[in-house]
C-alpha cells in the first residue's frame, strides 16, 4: 500500500469527498484510477483507500494525502497521466499495514491568503494570540461536537495581504475560514477585540453576531504530517505540477490586470 501526495486548485471542484451529479477531487481521483484499471467502479471505494482531509468547495491543496492498495507502477506519474491538469500527484511513500490517511495524521496545517489591505496587523495579531492554544471553539464552526481544538498559528503581513497559518490535529467543519472571519473584523476594527472573548466564551454567538466564514478560495491545505512517513518527490510528476499552477498562477494575474484597466477607466 502507498500514499500519495496530491495537490489540486479546488476552485471548479465542489470540495474534496465524492457527491453524486457533481465534480469534486474524489470523484476524479477514483476515475483516474478506474481508467488505470486498478479500480472497479462497483466498489464503494478502492482497497486500501483513505484521505487525510475533507476540504470544503473551492478549497485547494498543496498536500492533500491519501492511501491505497495498488501495483508497483502505480506512481504519481501513472497517476497523473489519467487526471486533469488541476489534480496532481507529486510525491508518494510505502506505508505499513493498517496505515490509515485519517487517522495517522499527526497535524494537519491550513494558510489562508487574507486581502486585508486595511487591517491592522498589531491587532490581528492579538487575535490570533488569543485563538492559539487549547480552546472551546463553538462559535468558529457549525458542528456541535468536537469543538475544543489546540490550534498552533502563524502570521506574515505580505503586502495588502496577511497570511494566516494555522495547525491542529484536527479540524472542524469551517473552523480555519470562521477563525480567519474573526481575525478579519477585528483587524479592520469593524468589532472590537472584546468580540474574541465572547466568542470564546460559553456564549453562543448566532444571526447577526455569528462569527462570518471568510471565502474558501483563498484556503490551502499546506501540509498533512505523519510519523516516520518517508515521502519520494516523483521529480517528472512535481515539474508537472509546477508548471499547472505557474500557469494557472499567471492566468490568474493576468485576469487581475484586466481587470484593473476596466476599473480604472470605468467613469472616465
């Protein structure tokens, strides 16, 4: 059994684990293995399989993981010789019996690309502070069990942006893009810092005084650590990968620029 490290622009994808009637990373994974004839499509899942993570609609991955039983030629390269250019596997490790993506994952870390030219770094700073450590955080997800989290986080200020790195052994449901929601009106001062203790405390914030969900687009899955899990850059298949996003990372500022120039002449 293997796992591979598969990364993947999330934005056409109605999040990672498989739906019926709608296209999302699974779903493809499991095709791209069914037309490599290592899969039968009457299962209910390949032998072996599991993820690391749930990642919700638009949400993208640098190091999803996941884990399943195949032939030795079965490599990133294989793999991705039946995926569209938006799913790549990069990278892949033996894995010993009974390993399991999910529930062998050490930490999983998430980063959030904040647009926040008007923040105040010094208070979302605070914000995050407050938010790291073990804490109750029923107010930063719609689940209702499996609230307190320990969360390790990071902060870098890159031009209008803040980048927002958070680490935990597990994750609730929207937790990072509530957590980067929070950090978000505070540093814009649209709430004040006393609205993080309320929404860690016992208080259930809901209606207008929830805690708003920032957009997933702009959430990475960075990293998915494992215990004495040896991963081998599949050099050809990561060059793959590379030139996909540098391609789609150009695209993307290209558009940006457009529509710039639309903006700065509309009302000229």
């Amino acid at each position: 059994m293997r796992a591979f490290r598969v990364a993947y622009d999330g934005t056409a994808f109605y999040g990672f684990q498989r739906q019926p009637d709608v296209p999302t990373v699974e779903g493809t994974l499991f095709s791209a293995l069914a037309r490599l004839g290592v899969y039968d499509p009457e299962d209910h899942r390949p032998a072996g399989y599991a993820a690391a993570g749930r990642t919700d609609a638009g949400v993208s991955a640098l190091a999803q993981t996941v884990t399943l039983e195949g032939p030795d030629w079965l490599t990133p390269r294989s793999l991705n010789s039946e995926l569209p250019a938006d799913v790549r596997a990069w990278a892949s490790a033996p894995v010993p019996e009974g390993f399991h993506a999910t529930h062998d994952a050490v930490s999983r870390t998430y980063t959030y690309h904040l647009h926040a030219p008007e923040a105040d770094t010094a208070r979302a700073r605070t914000v995050l502070a407050s938010l790291s450590g073990h804490n109750d955080l029923h107010n930063l997800t719609p689940d209702e069990e499996g609230t307190e989290r320990t969360l390790e986080t990071t902060l870098a200020a890159d031009g209008e942006y803040l980048v927002v790195s958070v680490e935990s052994g597990g994750f609730a449901r929207e937790l990072v893009r509530r957590l980067v929601g929070l950090l978000d009106v505070v540093a814009r001062g649209e709430r004040d810092e006393g609205y993080v203790e309320r929404a860690l405390s016992d208080e259930v914030l809901s209606g207008g005084e929830g805690v708003p969900a920032a957009p997933p687009e702009p959430l990475v899955l960075t990293d998915v650590a494992y215990d004495d899990l040896d991963f081998t850059v599949d050099e050809r298949a990561a060059s793959s990968a590379r030139e996909v996003f540098e391609a789609r990372r150009v695209e993307r500022q290209t558009g940006a620029r457009v529509a710039g120039t639309i903006r700065d002449g509309c009302g000229e």
